[in-house]
C-alpha cells in the first residue's frame, strides 16, 4: 500500500489562485504567531494578505477552516522534509518517537501558533471534514515513514501499517491538545506520548 502526499487546495487551481492561498496562509501564520487564536481575525487576514474579505471567504467560508487548513500544511510541509531524509533509530518507536519529539519542539518553540492551530482543530465539525482530512494524512505519512525509517520506502507500507499510524496520530493529537490547553505540561506530555508509543509499537 502506498501512502501518496496528501492532496490539498494547494495542488488546485491557477498559479495566480495557489499564490493568493498562500498569501492568506502565510498571513495567518503570522498573525497567529504574534497573538494566537483570537488575533486571527478573517478582516485582519484579509488586510494582510492583500486580498478582498470577500475573496477570503470564498477560499475559507470560516476562521475554523483556515486555521485547520494552515494546521494541514504544516504537517504538510513536514511530511514532505521527511520523505528527503532516512530517520534514526533501531526500532520503530525509536524512529517515530525521534519525528514525533522533533514536531514537538517545533510547535512549542511557536506556543501561539500552536495553541490556534490546535483549538481551530479541537474546534471543527462536519463542515470542516476535508481539512481535518488532510491533516490526518499528513500525519498517517509521517508516522509510516518514521516506523520504516526512510527505507525501503513507502511501497512497503501495508494496511496494519496505516491503522497503527492513525491510532498514534490519534493520541499524539490528544497529548498536543493536554498541553495547549495546559492539562499537562511538555515534559508531561512527552512521557505520556513515549509510553503510548512503546506500547503500540512493541518490536
């Protein structure tokens, strides 16, 4: 089975479109960075990433959407970074562990982006299914890569493969949402995530 890079607004539309989706993504990165989920405001969006509020909404019908969809391209982006290297480790929850910590202190070293990224995602309902969507097969694709370390590849994923990467997907999800809602703390949730992941990933 193979795990195809997931398909997202990004890959669709004219070069002109995929410019001015880019622009609003990068504008709400910015403005979530600087104060977090209440700063991302579709006007302030709009105004920064020179396009017309209108036009805005017509990509985005909703602030949830957008925030999800910045949260789908980040794991994106990170999907993509692996795929170009062999990841360390002699086991599997060696490797996705190494990925998966990797990820974390990323996202915590960005504290306000992530807690909108991360309450956009708590946040979404049924109308936001594709986004959510891709999010989940961005990060189904991290996860096989790290359990396979690179080689010999994604042509060696199987199905078993794929419900072990939801499953920790899943509880990786669950730890980022303890912490940005500060039911844990990072050393917290980076033991509670080691655990999960040697117990489901027994060699």
């Amino acid at each position: 089975m193979s795990i195809a890079n997931p398909s997202t607004s990004d890959d669709l539309g004219s070069a002109a479109q995929r410019e001015r989706r880019k622009r609003i993504l990068d504008a709400t990165y910015e403005l979530a960075k600087s104060g977090g989920f209440d700063a991302v405001q579709m006007r302030a969006v709009a105004e920064q990433a020179d396009v017309a509020l209108g036009t805005l909404y017509r990509y985005f019908p909703s602030k949830i959407h957008l925030l999800v969809s910045a949260l789908g391209r980040q794991f994106d982006e990170a999907a993509v970074r692996l795929r170009e290297r062999e990841i360390p480790g002699d086991t599997q929850a060696d490797r996705v562990l190494y990925v998966l910590k990797r990820m974390a202190r990323g996202m915590q070293g960005d504290p306000k982006l992530t807690e909108a990224l991360t309450r956009a995602f708590m946040f979404a309902d049924s109308s936001v299914a594709n986004e959510i969507h891709v999010v989940g097969m961005a990060m189904t694709s991290i996860v096989t890569h790290a359990m396979h370390g690179g080689v010999p590849g994604e042509e060696a994923v199987d199905d078993e493969d794929v419900a072990i990467a939801r499953v920790i997907g899943d509880v990786w999800l669950s730890a980022l949402v303890s912490w940005v809602t500060g039911r844990s703390s990072a050393a917290e949730t980076a033991a509670h995530m080691e655990t999960a992941i040697r117990l489901i990933l027994r060699d």
